[in-house]
C-alpha cells in the first residue's frame, strides 16, 4: 500500500536530485530515476500537471533515449488524462 503523504518526500526528493544533476549523473542512474519517477505517476502519486512540467525541463538533455522515453510517456499521460475526464 502506498502512502502519497509518506511519498511526498521521496518524490520531491527525486525531482530534485535530478533538476540539479541533470547534466552530471551517470545517464544510466537519471533514467533509472526518472523511470522511477514515471512509475510512480502511473500509480497516480504525482500530480498530472507537476510530473509534465517536470519533464519538459528534461528536454533539453543530451540523452536521446530519455528524450524519446519522456515524450512517449508525455503524450500517453495526456491520452490518459483526457480519457478520464
């Protein structure tokens, strides 16, 4: 079971690390972590609007496999979204 006020932390944590450490981190370590990071909006547990802007910060990575990872899940998050709604 997932507590989104235990994981408020975590989660803000993560997207922390990774807005100040985008150029730095081993690429392997900041798609594991993002990829985390997606995960974790799957199960709902971060806001739809705050996991987007946080990705489209990471355009601007030189990862070409993250860019295509994150625009993939971007636009399947908005299909989703409007799905719902």
């Amino acid at each position: 079971m997932y507590y989104k006020t235990d994981m408020a932390f975590y989660i803000d944590d993560l997207i922390e690390l990774i807005n100040h450490n985008q150029d730095t981190l081993n690429p392997e370590v900041r798609k594991k972590v993002i990829f985390c990071l997606l995960r974790l909006r799957g199960k709902n547990l971060i806001e739809p609007y705050k996991m987007i802007i946080f990705l489209m910060k990471l355009f601007n990575c030189k990862d070409k496999d993250l860019r295509k990872l994150i625009y993939k899940f971007i636009l399947k998050d908005i299909k989703q979204i409007n799905k719902d709604s």
